[in-house]
C-alpha cells in the first residue's frame, strides 16, 4: 500500500471490496451485508482513514420519528425509549400525498441534523427511506418483510388468540371488521390469519367495510347479527365504537348478547362504556429492540440479531359466554 495520505481505495483493498462499497458503508446510502460492513469499518479504523465530512454520531442527538396521528401512542412510547437512551425524539406528522411526503423526507434528509430516523407510518417503504434521506441510518417499525426492519411481530397470532378466546366462550359464528381500501401490511396479516385459522368449532365471516358511512356498516352489523354472528371483532377502535353505538340503539346488551373484541395498543380500550377486551402489541419490548436496531447503526455497532414478537391478549368485560350456552 503507497505511503502518504490514506484514500477510500487504500481502505477498499484492505477491505477486499470496491470503493463504491466503502463509500455506501460511510454514508449508509446502500443496505450493505454485515459482514462486508464489519470488514469496512475494521479496515477504516486499522488505517485511521477519515473520510471528508463524515457525519460525526456524538454530535447528532436527534432521533426523527415519522408518524401519522394514529400512532400517538406507539409515538410515545418510543420517544420515551429514545430519551432513556441519550437521544433527542422529535415527531414529524405526515398526512399528505406522496409528492408532500417525499419533499419533506428530502428536507429531512438534507436539513434536519437527525442521527436517525424511525419510520411508523405503513405506506413509506424502505427503498423511499434511503433514497430521500441518503446517509441517515434508518429503521422500519414492525414492518414484516422490510429490509429496514429486523423486529417483526406475529400478526397472525394475534389473530389466533382473538379467535380461540371468543371460541372458549362458545361463540360459533364471529365477524371480522375492517377497512375496505386497507393496505396496511398489519392489517393484511390479520385478515389472511383470519381466512386461514383453523380454531375447531367457530366459523368466521370477513366484512370489509367503511367505518366513515355509518348507513351501510349498520346495515351489514344487521345482517352478520341475523345470519348467527354473536362475536366481532374490530380491527380499530373506529369499528369498536361503532359496534357499542349499534348495539346500543339495537337494545343488545354487551357481553350478554353479543361480544366484542377490539385490536387496540392503547388504554382507550378500557376506557369505554364497556372495557373491552383487546389484543395487543407488546409495545415496551418493541420500543427497546426497535431503538437499540437503530442506535446500533447510529454508533456504527454490530447490528442485533432480528427478533419476532407474539401479540397479548387483555380480557376485559366486553367478551362472555355466547347467548345460547351460558358456561360457568
């Protein structure tokens, strides 16, 4: 190796790589395989090669969480992680198009001074993260299947906890409601988990529908009520608050007639006319491996090995027997 001042080529053949990929591994501009990274930065630190204007981690404190208002609480959790950890969370709320989503990502990627961003919102993929914030190490919430995302939870489970309890309480027909235009990869999950579970002794009917027109969701909790359904189960609290209101006005009594289970993270659940019942994430442990994924590419440490999580189940007084088999 020529004497003198060290080059990004001195590294890359100390690296037996290419420039191209000590240079992606500098500015995390490109997904690069842990052990091509960990022979880089060996190589960096073995030949104290500074590259111009590498971004200094110590001197950047701010975590960058994107969201949208449904993720308040999910929010909160992690900026409580992330300050626990020395770091600075600052929320950005994103509700446009993606035209509006991807001028802010720029100014982001280009302004902020953010050591790292932690993605919540569904629809923003992982090759739009490190496109438009270039450099920013990033990581993916609970996005199953993202390349920036090693914690991953079992939505299908979650969907099987629902479905076994409702079918201890001898519930025999339950309904599943949920948004018609959802692209949401969780709700995918939980509505192919729905499909496929096999629970012996309940059928299950999948009702897609629109929570913002209350006309046609009544009319269809009439109909899944009259063909036998005596359990729902709402994939948000839109579709929970719903079912209370037209059980209400249909004089149905909760859980005496008819149960209701609700997919919901936060303690408004149990904070309705009646509790309910409700399957959750584990949102502490998510928000500690979620942050220490993130803070290890931030330090330039060896990534965590990914992880896969399990839903919870919080029985509250929402669910009961089914009406025609009252068990003690």
């Amino acid at each position: 190796m020529r004497s003198g001042k060290i080059t990004i080529r001195d590294v890359a053949e100390a690296a037996g790589c290419s420039p191209g990929t000590v240079s992606f591994v500098i500015n995390r501009s490109r997904p690069i395989s842990a052990p091509v990274r960990r022979r880089v930065l060996d190589a960096i630190e073995r030949l104290h090669y500074t590259p111009y204007g590498r971004r200094k981690a110590p001197e950047r404190r701010k975590i960058v969480l994107l969201a949208d208002e449904m993720a308040s609480h999910v929010v909160d959790i992690f900026s409580r992680e992330i300050t626990r950890r020395g770091f600075l969370p600052e929320t950005c709320y994103i509700y446009g198009d993606y035209g509006e989503t991807r001028d802010i990502l720029s100014a982001i990627g280009k302004n902020s001074g953010a050591a790292g961003i932690l993605n919540l919102l569904p629809q923003l993929s992982s090759v739009d993260l490190l496109k438009w914030c270039k450099g920013i190490p990033s990581v993916i919430y609970i996005r199953n299947g993202s390349m920036l995302s090693a914690v991953t939870v079992n939505f299908k489970q979650g969907m099987q906890l629902a479905l076994r309890h409702l079918a201890r309480l001898a519930h025999r027909k339950a309904a599943f409601l949920y948004y018609t235009a959802s692209k949401d990869s969780c709700m995918l999950n939980w509505i192919s988990g729905f499909e496929e579970d096999r629970t012996p002794g309940i059928s299950r009917i999948a009702f897609p529908c629109d929570h913002r027109n209350p006309r046609e969701l009544c009319d269809g909790l009439d109909r899944l009520y009259a063909e036998g359904a005596t359990a729902f189960i709402a994939s948000t609290m839109d579709y929970a608050v719903a079912v209370l209101q037209w059980s209400y006005r249909k004089r149905l009594r909760i859980p005496e007639d008819l149960s209701l289970l609700v997919f919901e993270d936060s303690e408004i659940a149990s904070r309705q006319c009646v509790p309910l019942t409700a399957v959750q994430l584990p949102l502490a442990e998510l928000a500690y491996h979620t942050v220490s994924l993130l803070l290890a590419q931030i330090d330039d440490r060896p990534i965590p090995p990914p992880c896969r999580f399990n839903m919870r189940l919080r029985e509250a007084a929402s669910t009961g027997p089914a009406p025609e088999l009252k068990i003690d």
